[in-house]
C-alpha cells in the first residue's frame, strides 16, 4: 500500500515549496564506503559482492522514509516499500537495465536479483527501460574509483527517483574501500537524511552477519 504526504502539515513544507520549481533540483554526495567485512562475508558464503551491495543499499533506502518519498501529480506519495533497478553489461559491452523486487529476506533478494540479472545478460528479460518510480536507480563503475558523479536525464521519466552508484574497489592499510553516489531530489530531503541512510548502510556493511539474521 501507500499514502500521499500531507505536505501543509510537513515540517519541510517551506523547504519543499522551495525546491520544486528549481531548474535543477537535484543534489548529489560521494563518499567512501568500508566493504573489508562485506568481502569477507561473501567470499565465505560465495555470494557475488554486487548482489550483497544492492541488497544493504535498497534496504538502508526502505529503512530510511524519504528514499520512499515520490513526486506523482504534485504531490508527494509514500511508498510502503520501494524495489530495484540496475544496469547489466552485456557481452558486447553495451548494458541493459534489470529490475527486481525488494526482499527483506537476504536469500530471497540475492537468488531473485540474481536470476534477474542472468535473465538480462541471456536476453530473455525485458530490456526496456521501466516507468514504474517504485524503485532506486543503481549502476556500477568498476573500472573507475570515482571522488564526483552526474547522471543522464530526461524530463518526465524518474524525475524523483534516487539514484545510487557503486564504484571501483581499492585497498588502503588492509581496509578495502569503495566509492558510492547518492543523487536526491532536494525538495523530497535534505543532507540530514542522507547522512542517515549512509549511516544505516555502513552499519550494515561493518557487520553484514548480524544484518542478515
């Protein structure tokens, strides 16, 4: 289920009517991320690591409520429970986008993911793109351990949905790191509430054992 936001009773009533007329309301942050722990424990359970990283980020998002905040004909709607979407690198290193359900259970999210996944890199999944803005936008950047991020737009297509970017892992003293966007709509939250949601990931990923149980 969902509900629409009361925004006259908002206490961020004043800074959303701020906001959503801006040309570009967006804001976005880029911090490092501790996975020492994340590898450790998807290595013993031989589990992808991109899997386990979609699953703590969608999750922290669900537990975070403005991450479930969308725009839908002027007004804000509360989503019960928001989903995934991620890019897929093919073969012939072009991509395509895959999308799957939020689990709250760890193994129900990484097989459904996963089968996802596969589905699109054996081109028997949808490949276009959805309209659906019950979801958090993820891709990943390998290749690149990023310190900036901006994303692709289009007007009328995901205008509210956040977007997480997960990047190039490296190790720094036996600490193993890995840069991560966050790109918000400004009117839906604010810096306070991303750093809450980062929080929430972190914790996840210092003790991903006791996050699963």
């Amino acid at each position: 289920m969902s509900h629409y936001l009361d925004i006259e009773k908002w206490p961020r009533r004043e800074l959303y009517n701020f906001f959503i007329g801006y040309t570009n309301p967006y804001f976005n942050v880029c911090c490092e991320l501790d996975i020492s722990k994340l590898k450790d424990f998807v290595t013993r359970r031989q589990i992808k690591i991109s899997l386990a990283l979609h699953y703590f980020a969608l999750r922290a998002a669900n537990e975070t409520e403005p991450f479930r905040y969308r725009l839908q004909d002027d007004r804000v709607i509360v989503y019960d429970v928001i989903n995934g979407g991620t890019t897929v690198l093919l073969p012939n290193e072009s991509f395509a986008y895959a999308y799957f359900d939020y689990q709250r259970s760890f193994e129900d999210f990484i097989r459904e993911m996963g089968a996802a996944v596969e589905a699109i890199r054996a081109g028997t999944g949808k490949l276009k793109p959805t309209m659906r803005d019950d979801v958090i936008y993820h891709t990943t950047l390998p290749w690149i351990s990023f310190t900036s991020f901006a994303h692709a737009r289009t007007p009328g297509r995901g205008e509210s949905v956040p977007r997480f970017v997960f990047g190039k892992f490296r190790n720094e003293n036996n600490r193993w790191l890995m840069p991560f966007s966050v790109e918000v709509h400004h009117a839906l939250m604010d810096g306070i509430h991303v750093g809450k949601f980062l929080d929430r990931l972190q914790g996840s990923l210092t003790d991903p054992v006791a996050a699963t149980e």
